[in-house]
C-alpha cells in the first residue's frame, strides 16, 4: 500500500511537470502543486486525526479520492472544482464538532 502511495505521488508530479513542459502555463501548473500539497496534507492530517472513527474514516477516505480525481481532471481537462478538493475538510470538521459535543473520547 505504501508503495503505491509514493507511486501515485511520483505520477501526479510527472504528470504536473509534463503538463508545464506541453503548455508553458505557470499558473496552472502552480495551482495543480498547491493541490496536490493541499491534498497530501489533508490526507496526513485527516489519518492522524480521524482514525478513531472507522465510519468516519472511510468517509474522509473518499473523499481524498474524489479530490484526487478533481485534481486529474483539472489536469487534464482544464476545469477546476475548488469544492470537491476541499470536501475533505468536511470529515475534520465532523470529527472536530463531534469532539465538542462528546468530548474527547475519540483519542
């Protein structure tokens, strides 16, 4: 698993540098960088975070996947969809909500 984790980091920023090199375009390839970090860190943040809550966590899981998949198809396609990529957000939300409510029993 962890192996294709570093896999798909190595593709996405093949993918990001291939997609400057055929377009010389600065911003959207700086904008598909900051994404792909902004992914990466809700990915961390969301697995150290959330894991007391399997539910949750396969929520947050999803999630990751489909802003993943908007980060492609803003590569590719050109069309940027800033609320799926910040749809993760929403499980940390939940979890930081739920902690407020019941305390902080999901430690």
């Amino acid at each position: 698993m962890k192996g294709r984790i570093v896999l798909l980091t190595i593709l996405t920023l093949v993918f990001i540098f291939l997609d400057f090199k055929k377009r010389k375009d600065y911003k959207k390839s700086a904008i598909a960088l900051v994404v792909f970090i902004a992914i990466i860190s809700l990915g961390y943040s969301g697995f150290i975070l959330i894991r007391g809550i399997p539910p949750l966590f396969l929520a947050h899981i999803v999630l990751l996947i489909g802003s993943y998949l908007a980060l492609m198809w803003y590569l590719f396609k050109g069309k940027l969809y800033s609320y799926i990529i910040a749809s993760p957000l929403l499980t940390e939300g939940f979890y930081i909500l739920l902690n407020f409510i019941d305390g902080s029993r999901y430690e």
